[in-house]
C-alpha cells in the first residue's frame, strides 16, 4: 500500500485532482467529507461542536450550518483551534479505519485540506501538493463558490502560506492550467504513484538479506 497525502489551499482545486485520481485507481479517503460525517446530526461530534459555540451554529432542521460556522471560526485563529481539536481527531479515527479496509496492493489519497497547517506530511509516503496562485484562488472563491471576497480572503488567510504547502510537497500539481492539461498531469503523477507503490511492493517481498 501506497499512502498519499493530497493537500492545496481552498480554491485550488483539489476536489478535481482527487476525482481524477479515483478515476485513474485511487483509493480515496476524503478527510472533508468524513469531517462532515462525524458532525452530522446525532453524533457526539456535533454534540461537542454545539457546546463550544452554542446553538447558533445549528441549522432549522438540527444540522450543523457549516457556512455559519465558518463564518464564526475562520476569522478567529482560537475558535478554528477550538473546532479543529473537536473534529480532527474523530476525522483521524475513521481514516485509519478506512485505510485499513483498502487493500495491500491500493495506492491510498488522503485527501486533507490542512495537511501543512497540522504537520501530517510523517503519516504518509509522499505529500502531492495542488498549487495556484493567489489570485487565482481569490476568482474561484469568489466566481465559482459565491463567497464575498472578504470571506474569501479570510478564509485563505487561515491556511497555510502557498510557501509552506509547497515546502512539504514531493509532487507538486500545477492547476493554473486548463482542465485537458490538468488531466494530462494527473496521469502523469498516476503513473509516477503507481512505480512506487510496485516498488515498495516488490522490496516488501524481497527484503534485502
């Protein structure tokens, strides 16, 4: 097994890459969406997260309202540490158990928003990062998802540094391109993912003596 860790700021365009992965072959373990699941109604997470920051950040139906949530913590570097302490554990739970479900020979993304900002480049073999510019994350944000650009902004601003990201890349994905040579590179890094996971595979088998 193979274990990738696939980050980029928001607005990079991640979600993409990861889907192409999966089409390609990958095994994905989406850390958003478990992050979604283990504050979905009923759960001790959504518990927790509602005895942090009150009921205010409930939806009419008993949902978590992520937007007004992030509206809460992502301007307050202590609410957001406050919210990742309650979630990114769980998150870290269900992964490893997913993990463990995949089988040996599978090349395993993890796909983790704040890969940099909570030092897990160690859990994985290798760390491919998803990089744009700036500006090109801002028009995104803001033209694609909707959000004014001072949300936007913010919301960049409590990530890591495109620096620090790239830092700690071993593969990096170049999505200031369009979708066909976005594609194009993903097959690429596929093909390179695959080598390795053979590799390790094959020295797994025949330990040198």
């Amino acid at each position: 097994m193979l274990k990738v860790g696939l980050t980029g700021g928001i607005g990079a365009g991640k979600s993409e890459v990861s889907r192409l992965l999966v089409e390609c072959g990958a095994v994905l373990i989406d850390a958003d969406r478990i992050a979604r699941e283990v504050v979905a109604p009923g759960t001790p997470g959504l518990a927790a997260v509602v005895e942090t920051f009150g009921e205010g950040v409930l939806a009419p139906d008993g949902s978590l309202d992520r937007p007004k949530l992030g509206s809460v913590v992502f301007a307050d570097p202590e609410k957001l540490a406050a919210l990742n302490a309650i979630v990114h554990p769980l998150v870290g739970a269900r992964s490893r158990e997913l993990e463990t479900a995949a089988a040996e020979d599978s090349v395993v993304v993890h796909d983790v928003p704040l890969l940099a900002e909570n030092g897990l480049a160690p859990l994985y073999d290798l760390v491919v990062v998803v990089d744009a510019a700036p500006e090109t994350q801002l028009d995104r944000l803001v033209r694609l998802r909707g959000m004014t650009e001072e949300d936007a902004r913010a919301r960049m601003a409590a990530q890591a540094t495109r620096e620090k990201r790239l830092e700690i890349a071993d593969i990096i994905v170049d999505n200031d391109v369009p979708l066909d040579d976005l594609r194009r590179r993903v097959r690429e890094v596929w093909a390179d993912l695959t080598r390795r996971a053979h590799a390790s595979r094959e020295g797994s088998e025949h330990p040198q003596e």
